[in-house]
C-alpha cells in the first residue's frame, strides 16, 4: 500500500493525460467561457461518485465544493498543482481525462459505459456472470491468451444469436501470444477451421490477433483495433510458469532457481528459421516459444484485466497460478511474503481462515471474498508491473468458483479436459469487478 496517496494520484493523472492524446487534446474546449461552469459542476459530481484513496477525494471536495466559479482563474491554483502537479488549467484538463469527462476518442467499437456500482449489483444477481452481456445494450469481451479458439466460439455460439435477433452488436476480440506461423506451440494454436467459422459469423463482429504482446497492446489502439473497453475482460487458464511467480513478491534469482529446479536448465536456442526455449528436463529436450519463462506475475494481469473490462472473469486457474493470485487481491502484507513459495505445507499458515474456506469448496460452490478477508484496496505503483497505476487494480468485487466448468457457463477447451483429468487438482473460477 502506498503511503501517499496523493502523490500516487497525481501520477496516476498525469500518466493517463500522457496515454490518451486525443482526449487530452479534446479537453480544452472543455475550458472554454460558456462550457467552464459545466464542466466544473460535472467534475465535481464524478469526484463524489468515484472510489478514491480518503485523503485524495477530500482534497478535490475541498476545492470542488465552493460556489461553481465562472472560469480558471476563479480556482485555488496552488490546490490545484498539490493534487495534479499541473498548472490550473492543465489541471483540470487532467482530471476532466481522468474522470472520463471526455468521450473516448474511437467510436469505431460501440462502448457502453457502466459504473462498478451497477456491475457488482447485476453479477451478485446473476448465477453466470457472462449473462451481464444479455444486461447491456453494446456486448463486447476481450479474451487473453484465446489459444484454440475453443471459448470464443462457444461464447458467441451462446449469445451471439439472441443478441443478433434483438438488433444489438456483438464484439468479441482474441489476443494470443504465439505467432500462428509458429511451428512452436502444437494445440494452443488458433484452429483455422474455428477462425474462419467466427470471422464468417454474421451475429458477431470477430477479430484475432496472433504474435500479439498482451502487455504492449498500443500499436492495436492506435489503429483502433481495439474497443478501449469491453463488457468482459477475461483469461483461460492463465499461463504456467508466466503467472506462476510475481514478481514484486519473489527476486528475480529465486525465480530463476526455483524454474531450473523444478522444469530444468533451459537456455535460448533456434528451431529451424525460429527462434526457441529448450528446456533439459527428466533426460528430454523439450522446446517452447522463446518467451515462455518470461515471468510477468498475477499482478500485471490483474491491472490489464481491470483496465480493459467493466467485468473481469478469469476461468481455469490452476493452483499454482491461483494461490500467487490470490496473495494479490488480499490486503493484510503477510499474504504475500518476499521469496517464498506457497505449498501445500505453508498455505494453511500463511492463509490462515482464508485458505481454510477456500480449501472447503466442494465442486461448484462458491464464496464472496470480502467474506473471509478484507479486500485489497490500494495497489503497487506502476513500477510494479506493465502499465500498473495504483487505480485500475483495485477491485470492489471478488467471488471464487471452484471447478472447471459450471452449468450454462461457456469454457475453454482447456476447462473441459478436467473431467477426464481425475488426478488433477479441480482449478478456480475467480470474477472480479474493478473499481
């Protein structure tokens, strides 16, 4: 948790200004003589509604309380620069952006702006969250890590028809690491026959985007590839070790022993006209992407989740991938300490009742978080990890499956091979809605 918050903030203001230049640039008539009044009134009535750090939204009251001023100049400058860093008019350009006072720049993907509020409210309602797709008027999911295809195509197989018969768009956008023309990878590649079924789907406008950095997804934007937010943001059985380990809990050297121990030597290499990772293991040779022991940690997907979609569901997580997560969405520190592994030796000790109500879960039970522990509130500053702002991370609403798949809910390919997989250990099913 950060201890100023503040200081936190005014990053977080000036980093968003910087990310979004078109709004930024769309902000000065929001300065003009006719329009200041409004868009003082409606700066002052996003600070009441947002979920702000308590020291931060008691500054903006302080100053956004007075009688509506008639222009800049009217405002408390030095206030102003304490909370933003910005000279007046600067400053509450910067927080016309960050209180989405602004409309987005692209409107080439139809975006349908719900308050954390009324999501939390829908999905505690709802005994399968993707059904909010059916509460909104413009449907949209970003899938992480789409693999073969398999959960794309049983989402829109699912609600594409009915959302197509009530005259209402469908979006679904698939991002996935590895390069379709890789030989690497065998059956977590895109199937081409499943591709070219959803590009051909009338009731859903379907794009894939393959050899695609998740982390570094600013060439896509800029091109207005993709929506600047979606209904569902969501991820299948997040890579192993990529989200196995963070990194803000564990050293770069104890990663590294702990993946050389447990998968063996690995080193670069090349496999034909590409390159790879080949991993010694048990007397075999085995060969990977070149990038897959980058470690990026549960926390960067959090953010990314948190920061393209209204709701985040993550399906499929297996325990290693789970418990690291977990560490994450939970306040008190001594969840998450420094270079040492959970097991099944330390969970119980480390988790305490948490781990307790969660390792009671049958099959398809499920428990709200917040129920057994507090919810994390303030996050890492963006040196943390890609793109983190100490915002976008906080989550007002954790609910935690256990299971592969559940009734009426789509799934992976990957979450449907559990129920053959009987030696395995049942995974997680985690929604989130972001704050």
């Amino acid at each position: 948790m950060s201890l100023d918050p503040l200081a936190d903030f005014r990053r977080v203001v000036s980093v968003r200004a910087r990310q979004l230049p078109r709004q930024w640039e769309a902000s000065k008539k929001l300065m003009e003589g006719a329009i200041f009044p409004s868009t003082f009134t409606r700066l002052s009535e996003a600070i009441q509604n947002k979920d702000l750090p308590a020291s931060v939204k008691e500054t903006l009251l302080r100053l956004f309380e007075q009688p509506v001023p008639r222009r800049v100049q009217d405002l408390d400058g030095g206030c102003l620069k304490s909370i933003t860093g910005l000279p007046p008019a600067k400053a509450l350009r910067a927080l016309a952006v960050f209180f989405e006072l602004v409309p987005a720049a692209t409107v080439r993907w139809p975006v349908q702006h719900l308050s954390s509020e009324e999501v939390e409210e829908a999905v505690r309602q709802l005994e399968n969250p993707f059904d909010l797709l059916r509460r909104t008027d413009a449907a949209s999911v970003l899938e992480i890590g789409a693999g073969d295809l398999s959960f794309a195509e049983e989402l829109a197989n699912l609600y594409g028809p009915e959302l197509n018969q009530q005259h209402r768009s469908f979006v679904i956008h698939c991002l996935d690491r590895l390069d379709p023309r890789s030989q690497l990878g065998g059956p977590l590649h895109a199937n081409p026959e499943r591709l070219k079924k959803l590009q051909w789907k009338e009731e859903v406008s379907f794009s894939f985007f393959g050899n695609q950095d998740m982390f570094n997804l600013g060439d896509l934007d800029k091109q207005e590839l993709l929506a600047p937010r979606y209904t569902i943001a969501t991820c299948w059985a997040p890579a192993t070790p990529t989200f196995a380990y963070e990194p803000t809990r564990l050293s770069e050297a104890f990663i590294r022993n702990e993946l050389e121990s447990t998968k063996g030597a690995f080193y670069q290499t090349r496999f034909g006209k590409e390159q790879a990772l080949e991993v010694r293991h048990a007397g075999r040779a085995l060969l990977f992407p070149p990038w897959k022991f980058e470690i990026v940690g549960p926390l960067a997907l959090l953010d990314l989740l948190a920061r393209r979609g209204f709701l985040c569901i993550l399906g499929s997580v297996d325990t290693q991938v789970f418990w690291e997560l977990l560490a994450q969405l939970l306040e008190e520190p001594r969840y998450r300490p420094p270079d040492e592994l959970f097991n099944s030796t330390n969970l119980p000790k480390i988790f305490g009742s948490v781990y307790h109500a969660l390792a009671g879960l049958a099959i398809g039970d499920s428990i709200d978080l917040a129920e057994v522990a507090a919810l994390r509130r303030h996050y890492l500053g963006s040196d943390a990890s890609p793109g983190l702002d100490g915002m976008a991370g906080h989550f007002r609403h954790v609910r935690i499956s256990r299971g592969a798949t559940f009734p009426g809910i789509p799934a992976s390919s990957t979450a449907r091979k559990f129920s053959s997989m009987t030696e395995e250990v049942p995974p997680w099913f985690i929604t989130l809605v972001p704050a």
